[in-house]
C-alpha cells in the first residue's frame, strides 16, 4: 500500500475498533498528521486518563505505553514497535534506585516520566518538563528530595527554585548531543533568531538559550512570541507542530555535535511507522502489559503528578 492507502486503513481500523491514536511531538510527520491526539507527555498521560475509547495506540516509546496502561488498566493499549524504548529511562534501573534510595533515607522520591513502570513504583511523584518546577515549588522549602533520572532537568529545577535536590545521575542521549558551536554559528549566521531549549539541554545550551520549556511550553512560546525565526534545541520532531501553527515563521534544527547530521533525532521514537501503525491495529498487537502489583504502586505517584498538574 502506499502512503495515502495506509492512512485511509488505519482511519478504517480506527473507527471500527474504537481506537484512540496518541502521538508525541518527536514522531515522524505521517504518524502526527493522522492522530487523534498529539502532545507531550503530560498530555498525553491526561488525555489516556479521559479517553473512552476501547483501544489507545500510543505512538512513542516503551514508557509512554506502560504510563497509559497504569492509567487505564481495562483498556488495550499498543504500541507501533515494542522495542522503541529510551536512554534517560534506561538510565535509572529499579534495582539501582531503589539501592539509591536506601543510602539516602529520609527523601521524597521524584522521578521524571520518562522512566520504566518499576521505576515509579518507588516514587513518591512522578514529575514531566512541564510540571515539574510547579510540583517542586508545592512542597515544603526544606524538604530533603531525590530526583532522578535526569540530571540536566535536575539542576535546571534545582536552579529556578532554590532547591538542592539530591540528583540521579542520568540523561537523554539526544539532548545531550546539541553542540554548542555549530548553535554559537547558526546564532550569528541568523541574528535574529532565537534559541529555545528543553531543559534536558546540558546546561551550556540551556544557559544561552532565550527561553527554556518543557516540548509544549517550547511551541506555546514560538506561537506567541514576536520574533519571526527560532533555532530549536530539542528533537526535531517538534518542529512539525511548530510549522503547522506558524507557518510564516522560520524553524531551525539545533544540530548535534555529529558534523555529518543537520538535525537530532531519537531513533527509538522513529522505530514507528505508519506501516507498523497500521499493522498494531490490525493485529492489535504488540500490546502493552504492566506487572499488576507494580501498577498499583505506579499509578499512585501517577495521580499525584496528574492532581498537582490541575
């Protein structure tokens, strides 16, 4: 079939079986422009909690999924290809942190989003980019916290709230390959262009950017602001969205340190594809399963991020 064939299947296969298809900004273009929800992963894990729909096909990675399955036990959740998984989640393993926590007693335990369904079940909130300074501020000044698994994101949140958050030491392999010279060039090549970062940036990027946010708050703030062009420090994907909402505005690809690539993409969320789409809802397979006793500790720290984001 070809790409237009493809997309008519999966909107047939779609209403037939009541299936929900969920999106993160960092997908290809094809996959974005047929959801039925596209966002970060906040919104992604508060539109799973709203859905009725039978089946939710959750267009991202391996986390993603099991986030939405904690969420919505009773319902069918899929996933393009099982293996999409993630080097900040791979980052912090349940055993490890668990040992972690043991050595530092005393902690409220904040994990970021993007870690595994065993990871949250040790955790006391779970925190995403866009919530997480907010959810940080809500708790006492003094409070003795452990935040993992990214570490860029920690010192990010540690700096804007006064905090000393005892760090994980962990990171995203793709926003922590931006180069800082090759931004430094297209900055003077573009002089009116303005950097906006993810703050899972190494701080070196961070730091010079005009405007750091989480992916949402990043294509809230090139909606509204007034300069006409922006160099883009977070997957590529993102710039999709970007364009579709500003299609008068410019959108550079901050480049990786790799002189060979122009822009940087996570692999992991591009192992999906409208062919493997159509073939999940097809077979409605692979499917997403979470351990139930690991759930039902999971899904607490869940609807604590879930009611604080309110």
């Amino acid at each position: 079939m070809d790409k237009e064939q493809l997309k008519n299947e999966i909107g047939r296969l779609r209403r037939e079986k009541h299936a929900v298809i969920m999106a993160h900004y960092y997908q290809e273009d094809d996959i974005q422009e047929i959801a039925d929800v596209i966002g970060d992963s906040l919104a992604l894990a508060q539109q799973a909690a709203k859905t009725d729909a039978d089946i939710i096909v959750l267009c991202g990675v391996h986390f993603m999924g099991e986030t939405a399955k904690i969420i919505c036990p009773s319902k069918k959740v899929l996933i393009p290809d099982i293996t999409a998984g993630c080097s900040l989640a791979d980052s912090c393993e349940a055993a490890a942190l668990k040992s972690f926590i043991e050595e530092n007693p005393g902690h409220t335990v904040i994990s970021y989003v993007n870690t595994s369904a065993a990871v949250k079940a040790l955790t006391d909130i779970v925190v995403t980019s866009t919530n997480a300074v907010k959810i940080v501020n809500s708790l006492p000044q003094d409070e003795k916290i452990i935040f993992g698994p990214d570490r860029n994101l920690g010192n990010y949140i540690n700096s804007l709230t006064g905090r000393n958050m005892l760090l994980w030491n962990g990171a995203c392999s793709v926003h922590e390959q931006f180069s800082l010279q090759r931004i430094m060039q297209i900055r003077q090549d573009n002089p009116g262009a303005k950097l906006i970062a993810h703050p899972e940036c190494k701080k070196e990027i961070s730091g010079m950017a005009d405007f750091v946010g989480s992916t949402a708050a990043l294509i809230s703030f090139v909606e509204r602001d007034s300069a006409t062009s922006f160099i883009v420090a977070t997957e590529s994907g993102v710039l999709f969205e970007m364009q579709r909402r500003c299609p008068t505005k410019q959108f550079i690809p901050a480049p990786p340190e790799d002189e060979s690539c122009s822009r940087n993409v996570c692999k992991d969320m591009r192992l999906n594809t409208l062919e493997k789409l159509y073939a999940c809802l097809r077979d409605e397979t692979p499917e997403i399963t979470v351990n139930p006793e690991i759930a039902s500790k999971a899904i607490i720290p869940i609807n604590r991020m879930l009611e604080l984001s309110k």
